[in-house]
C-alpha cells in the first residue's frame, strides 16, 4: 500500500478527465474503485475536491490517497518470448503515436479474476524503442476480432480517448447474421441498459429499456447487408453510431438476426449448425484522427474463423473493396 502522495500532472499528459488520468496512472484499479476515490474525496486536484468527470492540466497538483498495490494478476513486467513474438505479429500499423491490432477471436483485452492471458498483459512486448508500454484507448470483447487501438505515449492517449468519445472515430464491423434481414440497409435505435446481477464483462449483458429506466442509454447502429446465402445466414456491414457494451450483438439479436456463433445475444430465428462455433464479428476496420495531424485508416484482415465461413458461404471480401463505402452517405 502507498502512502498519501502528491503528483504533478505531465505536458505528456495533455488534458484529461481526472478519473480517466488515474486509470492511466494506475491501471491495476477499477473504474469503480477510482469513482469511489474521487466520491469521498480522497482524490484532490489543487487542494479542491472533484467530480470524476471534471479535467485536469497540466502544471495542476493532484492529491493521491493510499493506492493498493497491483494484485498478482496485473500485468507481468516480464514477458515470454512466446507471448511477446505473439503480441508483436498482430501489428497492423505502428508509428511514434499510434499502434493497431489486428485482435484475435478468443482472448480477452483485459484480465479479470479468471483471465490470467490477455492483451493488456502483453503491452510489454510493444514497447520497442520508448520505455513505457502503449496504453489501451478502446476495448473489444473477448470473441470479437480485429482493429484494436494503442496509444504509445500519454498524450497521445489522451488524444484518442476524445476522439472515440467525442465519435469523431468510424469503426465498421463485418458479421455473419442469421436469416436475411430487411430492408436491406437501415437504422437500428433503442435504449438499453446491464441486467441486474452481473458483475464481470464474461457474464454481463444488455436488455432493453426504456428512457426513464435507471441505467438506460440510447443505442444507435447502421448496417448494410452484403451479400446474402440462400436466405441461411447474410454478411452484414455495421457501423455503431454510438459505442455501448455488446451494442451490436444486442441490436442485431433484437432485429430478430442475431450474430451466428453468440452464445449471449440470440433470436427466435434457428442458427445454421455450421455457424454455431465462434462468435462471427470482426472489427473490419478504423478511421480516426491522427495525434500528430491527418488521418490514420487501417483494415484487419480477416481472422482465420471468419475467413473459413465466408468460404463455406461462398463470400468474397473483395466485394467490399472499400469497407466504409456502403455508409458515405450517412456520416
């Protein structure tokens, strides 16, 4: 445990939501337990108590109260060669500011009580040549694929972190859905919020709510339907207008086309038995601004599970020369 200790904020820091500035400083606490902090006051910027959304400066003092230390399942400062050749073949894009992941289905971002092997605990292998470890500014689930963002410096972190906030960021996901939705391209709005009673990202999922519900936040995903198999199963285009917690598996569930492979989020519609195996959803591709000027767009190939389908079904990526096209009209 350390003692009470007062820290500067960095020009590397840039301007940050103070809860989000001591996720990044302390990456082994919870949101929950930094919320707590900064409830009671313990947390105090310039002498002043704050609200966990309130910003912090450069050149700002911040009172820090004890921290407990990282628990074992934090990660590792050593790292096998295994694991570090592992973390650095999924680099899709790498400059000063900036690394992208091309994620695989199956492993986690963050660990958890259970989840001992995980990106975060691999960020070691991408430091290359700077000290410190690139920072995670987005998350995918477990069995998602594809485009995941790190930010090699803080600044740079605190630069992403708005622009997907701010949706100044477009994400385009591919998925394998049951049955052929229509109309073949649209809109999907709803409020959503957690089910009671679960307390880690492997058992939490969406329900649908209504405006007044507590916890209720508004949902909005567009799709695309690509192509079609015989009326079994269509690959579908989504850009999530909003990023809420298993938006898209829940919106496309509740359109009555759930994505083949959830185990969560299903609709009355029977799943093909040959769709049954891994959730078919993959992070397609990205374009977001870049912390040094411009625009950075990459695209994840497709993950081995989801390149299999597409052959089962007779789908041919090439089709979608330019995965963001279908959507232009509606940024």
């Amino acid at each position: 445990m350390r003692s009470v200790e007062t820290v500067e904020v960095g020009e590397d820091d840039g301007v940050a939501r103070i809860d989000r500035w001591l996720r990044r400083r302390y990456p082994h606490l919870t949101q929950g337990q930094v919320e707590k902090m900064i409830r009671t006051g313990q947390v105090r910027v310039d002498g002043a108590r704050v609200k966990a959304s309130d910003r912090v400066s450069p050149g700002q003092s911040v009172r820090i109260p004890p921290i407990p230390e990282a628990a074992e399942r934090a990660p590792p400062s050593g790292l096998s060669r295994k694991d570090e050749d592992f973390i650095r073949s999924l680099v899709l894009h790498k400059d000063d500011d900036v690394i992208v992941l091309n994620k695989p289905h199956g492993i986690a971002v963050q660990g958890g009580a259970k989840t001992l092997r995980h990106i975060d605990g691999m960020l070691d292998g991408l430091k290359f040549e700077n000290e410190k470890r690139p920072k995670l500014v987005h998350r995918l689930d477990r069995d998602t694929s594809g485009c995941l963002v790190l930010a090699r410096h803080p600044r740079a972190a605190a630069f992403l972190g708005e622009a997907f906030r701010d949706r100044d960021t477009d994400k385009i996901y591919w998925a394998i859905v049951v049955g052929s939705p229509r109309p073949k391209i649209g809109e999907l709005r709803s409020w959503m919020r957690k089910a009671p009673g679960a307390h880690d990202a492997d058992r939490e999922m969406m329900q649908r709510a209504v405006q007044w519900d507590e916890g209720a936040v508004h949902a909005i995903t567009q799709y695309v339907v690509l192509s079609e198999a015989a009326g079994r199963a269509s690959w579908v285009a989504l850009r999530p207008v909003t990023g809420r917690t298993h938006q898209l598996r829940f919106h496309m569930a509740e359109m009555g086309h759930a994505i083949a492979g959830d185990p969560k989020y299903k609709c009355d519609r029977p799943t093909p038995n040959d769709l049954t195996g891994a959730l078919l959803l993959h992070a397609r591709a990205l374009r977001l601004p870049h912390p040094s000027g411009g625009e950075l767009k990459v695209i994840a190939p497709l993950a081995p599970h989801m390149e299999a389908i597409f052959d089962l079904l007779g789908f041919d990526e090439r089709d979608a020369k330019d995965p963001f096209e279908p959507f232009e009209g509606a940024r």
